[in-house]
C-alpha cells in the first residue's frame, strides 16, 4: 500500500512539474511576444486618454499639378455614371512623382472630377483632378507622432496587415494572462495575499464603472 500511494504521489508531482513547465514555457513565450505591443498599447492608452493635451496642431501641405496630355486623354469626361475605381497606372504614378501623394486606391470618379481620399495613421490627405483641365490639387496633414500612435491603437486607418497584427498581438495578450492566472493558482497556497490582489483587480474597474460611469 504504502508503495502504491508512493507512486500515485510521484505521478502527481510528476504530472504538476509538467504542466507548470508548459505553463512557464507558454508564459514566457507569450510574454515576448507582447512585450512591445503591451509598451506600445499601455503608452497611447495614456496619450489617448489626454489626446488634447498631448496632440500637436495639424500640418498642412497643399500642392498643384497640371497632368500631362497624354495622360490627360486617360481622365478625360465620358458618359459613365458616377463610380469609385482605382486612377489608371500611369496616372497614379505620375501623381505620386508630381505631389508626393500615394496615387493608389478607390477614387470617386464623377462627371467632372476624380477625387482620390488618402486617409492614414497621423494624418490626412486627398488628390483632386479636374477631369476637363487636368488640374491636379493635394492637401496632406499630419498631427504628429503622438495621434499617429493613438492611431495605430485604435487601428483607424492602418490597413489589413496591421489589424491581423492586432488579432495575433491579443492572442499572445490573451494567452499572458491566462498563464499568469494559472501560474497564480499553482503558486496561491505559498503566496496567501494572490486572490485578495486579484479580487482587488477585478471589483477595483467594476466600483469605479458602476459609481463614476453613467
């Protein structure tokens, strides 16, 4: 008896030693992951929360262009109706050469303008162009880095890739404190002050939501 209840003890330990070691593992790795995500978040949560404070006035630069003829008979007005569509090939990199704005994207294509919105992190822009002229207008503005990152938090304006960053980024956030709490668990009997703490993290938002939020 005294063998067997010795190997059951053993398969426990054994068993706890497994897991905590895939719990550290999966901890720690997660951890690096999120590690310049959780700086970056935690820092605009801050600049967020004092955006008009912290942001700086916008900039703004305004260009002008004329298009060139042969590129004119491209944009040249027709009986289509109205549409949104990308700027032909040459068009957009004539534009990109001429007032340093992106030229790709869905523009609005009207009876007598082709109006291109160029929306990004930071900042604003657009590129007009005159469909019976040629004539090429762009403003750009940036508010500066601090709204550039606030926007980069939010994922306003920041493309696809970045938004599959942020889905990958709150995995691993997810997974870091899952861990964390399991960690906590396996750790509470010699540590008697964990669940009070996290009690204490959990009612603290809760009191304050219900009291001050309305």
């Amino acid at each position: 008896m005294h063998g067997t209840a010795r190997i059951q003890q053993q398969k426990k330990k054994s068993a706890k030693s497994f897991w905590l070691k895939q719990l550290h593992s999966w901890h720690w790795i997660s951890s690096a992951v999120s590690l310049i995500g959780l700086l970056l978040f935690a820092f605009t949560g801050i600049t967020l929360n004092h955006a008009a404070d912290v942001e700086g006035s916008p900039q703004t630069i305004e260009k002008s262009a004329t298009l060139p003829a042969d590129l004119r008979r491209l944009v040249t007005p027709d009986d289509a109706p109205d549409a949104k569509k990308p700027l032909p090939a040459p068009v957009a990199a004539w534009v990109e050469k001429a007032v340093g704005q992106r030229g790709t994207g869905e523009a609005e294509w009207t009876a007598d303008e082709i109006y291109l919105a160029l929306p990004r992190p930071g900042g604003d822009g657009w590129v007009s162009i005159d469909r019976n002229d040629g004539a090429v207008t762009s403003e750009a503005t940036s508010r500066g880095w601090v709204s550039y990152l606030n926007d980069l938090h939010k994922g306003r304006n920041t493309g696809t890739v970045w938004k599959w960053f942020i889905d990958i980024f709150s995995v691993a956030c997810f997974l870091f404190a899952l861990t964390g709490l399991l960690l906590l668990q396996l750790h509470a009997k010699k540590r008697p002050s964990t669940w009070p703490l996290v009690a204490i993290g959990l009612a603290l938002p809760a009191v304050l939501a219900i009291i001050f939020i309305h």
